[in-house]
C-alpha cells in the first residue's frame, strides 16, 4: 500500500509497547514455563506488530484488512493468556491491569486502522 512506514502507524507502535511489556512481564514467570506460557504469550504479542506492518507493506487495503484481523485474533489470544498467567498466581493485579489496559488500547487503534480502511 503506498503510503508511510508501519513504523508511523501508531497501532504499530502501541503493539511494539506492549510486545516489551510482555516481555518484561514473562521474566518473572517459573523458569518451566519457558516452553510454554511464557513462550505462547510472547508468541502472541510479536504476532500483532509483525501482522500490522507485514499488513501494510501489501498492495491493497483488503489485504492489510486481513492482516490486521490477524493481528487481532493474536491480540486476543494473548489477552486469554494473560489471564491464565494471572489465575496461576505468574502476575499480580497490577501486572494483569496494565497489561490488559494496554491490549485493549492495541485493540482500539487496530480496530481504528481496520475501520479507516476503504
């Protein structure tokens, strides 16, 4: 799609924050988890910004339709998995609030970019 960077998308560059939050947050999980939660959520969170900006970088706005979509359907997954990290006593509430505060405003400007698209 003609146009600026992914990197302008400000979508983009809240998925980006929340990717490192995530991160940041998966440090702290029991190393047996490496395999899995903790790998799952990060999974997940670098699938929203790598959607978004492969997403963009094709030629026409169905296209970047679909991949945003994918972006959310990883958005909401890892959402789930947040919760699950919460439920077995991995993050506090604080943790679990910011975190899902910042999904959901992920979720807001994907929904934006999705509906601004002709």
């Amino acid at each position: 799609m003609a146009g600026g960077s992914y990197r302008d998308l400000i979508a983009w560059q809240k998925a980006m924050e929340l990717v490192l939050e995530v991160y940041k947050a998966t440090k702290t999980m029991p190393k047996e988890e490496i395999y899995g939660l903790t790998s799952q959520m990060r999974r997940a969170a670098v699938s929203i910004p790598s959607n978004i900006a492969e997403g963009q970088g094709r030629k026409t706005p169905r296209d970047f339709k679909n991949f945003l979509s994918i972006a959310l359907g990883s958005l909401k997954e890892l959402e789930t998995q947040i919760l699950i990290a919460q439920g077995l006593n991995y993050f506090n509430e604080q943790t679990t609030t910011n975190l899902c505060a910042l999904a959901e405003r992920v979720g807001r400007l994907i929904n934006g970019l999705y509906n601004s698209l002709k």
